[in-house]
C-alpha cells in the first residue's frame, strides 16, 4: 500500500474504533489516523502470528475487522494512560 493509503485507511479505521468505544476521546484527526494505522499494523501482527499464521496483507472485510479490533486495544490504552475515563 501507498503512504496515501496507509493514511486513509488508518483515519477509516480510527473513526470507526472511535464510534465503536463508548466514551469522550480529547484527540483529534491526526491522533485519530495514527491510532488507526497502528492498530492496523498491530492487528494484523497479532492476527497472523496466534490465530492464522497464512493470513496476508489484502483489502478486504476482514482486513478491515481486524484493524479496528487493534486501533480499539491502541484507543482504550491510550485513555488508560492519559488518565481519560472509559
């Protein structure tokens, strides 16, 4: 993937972990697209390495479920850390 995409992708994914985590986030766009592209990346590390070892890079439903599970962990982490209510 492009870094233009690496970029869209991770904001789709950080709204949608952001809709999908009940509470008041105090981030912005960009906080938003770097939780996404680091939770795709993560998620899809963790993915591949404990569940399915054959599983590979592709734009798909499944890539997509998969990185949003990561960027929710990375959201309720951060909220964690920074002292945020869940």
């Amino acid at each position: 993937m492009s870094i233009v995409a690496w970029i869209v992708f991770g904001f789709i994914v950080g709204v949608i972990a952001k809709l999908l985590t009940p509470g008041r986030d105090p981030g912005g766009c960009i906080l938003t697209t770097l939780i996404g592209i680091a939770g795709a990346i993560i998620g899809g590390y963790a993915y591949s390495h404990f569940i399915n070892p054959a599983y590979t890079t592709r734009f798909d439903a499944g890539s997509i479920a998969v990185s949003v599970l990561g960027a929710i962990f990375l959201l309720v982490l951060y909220r964690l850390l920074s002292g945020r209510r869940l």
